[in-house]
C-alpha cells in the first residue's frame, strides 16, 4: 500500500513538473500556472482590501469623490507592481512573454477592444472627474430609457448606478464618455424645475400668474434665488398653457414636484380656476327616449349638477391689495402681474424686527398675514398697527430715504416684498410708470415736504435734485435713483 501512494505520488510530481510550453529560456508547467493562479487571485483579493482601507480609514477626511478616485488609483497601481513582481520572481523572462504578446497583440487587441476601451473611459472619468461619486445624472440613450440615478462607485472597467428605485446598474465607463449624459449636480445641486399647468380659457391669466407664485412660496424647499418665475407659454387647443418655474436642490425635486402639485391645486380650486382638460361635443341623433319617461340623455343631468356645484369663496387677491395702494390704484393689469412677479413672499415669525428706524428704506411691503407693529424707536412710542391688506415703507423705497420708524412682526407674518433692484428694473423697461407714482405723491405733499427737509438736514439731497417744490423734487429723485 505504501508503495502504491509513492507511486501516485511520482505520477502527479512528473506531471505538475512536465513541460508544457516554452518561453525563451523559462518552461511553462502546470505547477507554474497553478502558482501564478494563486498568487494572481491572492493580488485581487489584497487589491480589494487596499482600496476598501484606503476609502474608510486612510482617506476618510476628504472628500467622496477625491477619495473614489485616489483609492481606485492607487490600488490598481500597487496591483499592477504585484503583478509584475510575481510573474519577474516566477523565472518567466518579461522580455520573452513581451515578444509573444507582441506576436499576439492584433489577435488580443481586437477581442479586447470594449474592455480596453471600458478601461480607458475609467480613467479619463477618474482624472476629469466630469462624473463623480454621488452625481445625480440622467442617460441620454435608448438602450437605457433614460436612466436617473446616482453614481455609487467608479471603477476601471465599470460604474455602479443606483436608480431611484432603489436597483444598481452597472454601465460600461464607454457609455458614459461617449454617449450625453446629463449631471444635475455636477457644478451645483440647484435646478431649474418646470411645472406645467393648463387653466381653462375663462381663467384670469394674472391671478393664475399670481397664484402660480403664491404655490412657489408656500413651498419651503423652493429656493428665493433665483425668484420662481411664471411663464404664460401658448394659447393650447384646450387650455392657456402655463408654467411655474422654480429653483430646487436636484435631491429633494420629487417630492418638491408632489407637494407644489397638491399646492397649486389647492391654490387654484380655492378662485374657482379649472386645470382644463379635452373637450369633444358629441352630437347624438334620433336618441331613443328613457323608459323613466325622461328624453334627456343620461348624461344632462350630470352636465348640470357639475354646473351647480357649490363654488368656493371669493378670496382677496395679491392685485386687489396692490391695486388698494395709491401707488399703483391706476396700474393696467398687465402692470400689475409686473409687480406681482417682481415681488416675493416672506414669512416672519413674531417678534422679528424687519427694519429699524434710520435703516435704509429699500423694501416695499404689503402684509398678507399676521400684524406688524410700527414703533418710534428712540421715543419707545407704538404708532400704528399694520393689519392684513395694509401696506408700509413704500416712501422710504421710491424715495430712497431712511427709515423713520422701526417695524415689528407682532403675530407670525406673510408679506408680499419689493426690493429696491427689483422696482428699478420694472421702472426701467416700463418708465410710464414713475408718472404714476409721482402723480399720487402729489397728492401728500405735505409728506413729501417733511422727507425732503429730513434729507436736507442729513446732508442727503444732492444739489442736482433739489427743488423747492417737494414734487418736482421727488420726481427727480426718482429719476436718478432708478436710472430713468
């Protein structure tokens, strides 16, 4: 028995040592294949652990997607050196296996070709780092319908993906640098979000407009910069086509579009506007008679119960507010969605000082909600209560003179806020308007005249403007301030 063990024994030598090939002055035996086998699998597997240490202890301080592409790199580097390490110490001449593989590259390279490409791709992603760990992008390809997803990790060969289904994909780097790829968060996470909506044509474009803008505000995750815009796009074959247009952190845009959806509604339902929806007449001829005894269709008698349903309560709008301002009582319409769009809404909670006295007067308000309290700072003294509707600091805006008052949220607040830069742009494109406002100054003269001796004992009138008529005096305060 013992003999018959030594025998196999011999056998399996003579085969692990038998020559199978030979390149140059090395023999290539199966004992050798095995080693470098192991040694190859046991360089993959420490390959792994480097780069899994590098990402969670060594380069845990900085950045993702710094830290994705150093470990990626170094590891593969570190691997590569392994790898020529072990094939030197194994006997095989480089230069030998180097003149084969030469022999050989035309065949290699054509069947390599994606996987040589894939591997260039990861590279060039590594370094121009256009595609990060953690970027929200969305594929322009057919073959993945418009896949959105994050980039979980980047390698090499490959990048993992992971759906807003919560599923992985793993795309060839090719794909990605050859084909368009949008990168929501490449530069920045903020983005443009349209929110188309269809109203009916017996709707009122400027309260839609208004109401639009009333939806973006309600919204806390919609970014104040750039202000949410409403664009009136076309006259549909069934609807005036709108859309909202808000700025949104690209992370948070689904549920931003869910709310504002149930926010607009809600808003839209509130004034009576339909979203408007396909209409066909349908014509029916020699319709049979019901067996109730009834000849009107079935349908009559729900046309006309939606034609009665209990209609909702007239509201106060923003334009009925602003057109209560003696400022602005003699604006058109079209005015009117100017300043609604070039305003913004602002929510204070009580106990907020939104100006002191002295402060420089570059902000019009109109309260929606709450109260304000108006008080003489320096005399401690309550001088009037702005309730809902009421408007405050408009002087102290179109003249570009100091607060003389301080101003106070007394109940939590929503006001409706024009700043300076934005009034200044609306005067510039539509300069008919500043004889409008200085008409109704004319009005207050006395006011005028106690501003313009304030400005005068502050040293604050330029000599070019003065006038000793207050009008004339403000109109050319306007005129230079907003750049008339």
């Amino acid at each position: 028995m013992p003999d018959l063990f030594l025998s196999i024994f011999q056998q399996l030598s003579r085969l692990f040592t038998t020559k199978l090939v030979e390149l140059g002055n090395t023999e290539i035996t199966l004992k050798l294949l095995l080693s470098l086998s192991i040694w190859l699998t046991l360089i993959l597997f420490a390959i792994g652990l480097v780069k899994k240490f590098l990402k969670r202890q060594l380069l845990a301080g900085i950045d993702a997607n710094n830290r994705e592409a150093i470990a990626a790199l170094v590891s593969y580097v570190l691997g590569a050196i392994a790898i020529l390490v072990v094939v030197q110490n194994s006997g095989i001449n480089l230069r030998s296996l180097g003149i084969i593989l030469g022999g050989l590259g035309v065949g290699i390279g054509f069947g390599l070709q994606h996987i040589a490409d894939d591997f260039i791709s990861g590279l060039i992603m590594l370094f121009e780092r256009t595609l990060k760990v953690n970027d929200l992008i969305e594929l322009d390809d057919y073959r993945f319908e418009g896949l959105v997803g994050r980039i979980i990790e980047v390698n090499l060969r490959s990048t993992i993906i992971r759906t807003l289904d919560d599923g992985d994909v793993v795309i060839p780097n090719n794909q990605l640098v050859k084909n368009r790829v949008l990168n929501w968060s490449h530069n920045t996470s903020i983005a443009r979000l349209k929110i188309p909506v269809g109203v009916s044509y017996d709707s009122d474009p400027i309260l839609v407009t208004e109401l639009l803008l009333k939806s973006a505000y309600m919204e806390p995750a919609v970014c104040s910069k750039p202000m949410p815009k409403a664009m009136f796009l076309a006259f549909g074959e069934d609807a005036l086509q709108f859309e909202l247009w808000v700025w949104v952190d690209v992370n948070k845009r689904f549920h931003i579009q869910s709310s504002l959806h149930f926010t607009i509604e809600y808003n839209l339902r509130q004034h009576n506007i339909e979203i408007a929806f396909p209409q066909r007449d349908v014509w029916i001829r020699n319709l049979p008679s019901q067996s109730n005894g009834d000849s009107k269709p079935p349908f009559f008698n729900r046309q006309i119960a939606l034609q009665h349903r209990p209609q909702a309560p007239s509201q106060t709008t923003l334009r009925d507010m602003l057109r209560q301002v003696s400022y602005f009582a003699n604006f058109s319409d079209l005015e009117l969605r100017q300043l609604i769009e070039i305003g913004y809404r602002q929510r204070s909670h009580a106990g907020t000082t939104l100006f002191h006295e002295g402060d420089a007067g570059n902000s019009f308000y109109i309260l929606l909600e709450g109260k304000i309290e108006i008080l003489a700072e320096k005399l401690n003294r309550h001088l009037a209560t702005i309730e809902p509707g009421q408007f405050f600091g408009e002087v102290a805006l179109l003249l570009g003179v100091p607060r003389t008052a301080m101003a106070r949220v007394a109940e939590d607040a929503l006001l409706f806020v024009i700043n300076q830069p934005s009034f200044s742009d609306l005067l510039r494109r539509y300069p008919e308007l500043s004889n409008h406002v200085v008409q109704t100054m004319a009005q207050h003269r006395e006011e005028l005249a106690q501003r313009q001796r304030e400005m005068r004992a502050l040293n604050l009138v330029d000599s070019s403007e003065d006038d000793a008529n207050p009008v004339i005096w403000a109109r050319k305060r306007i005129k230079r301030m907003f750049d008339l």
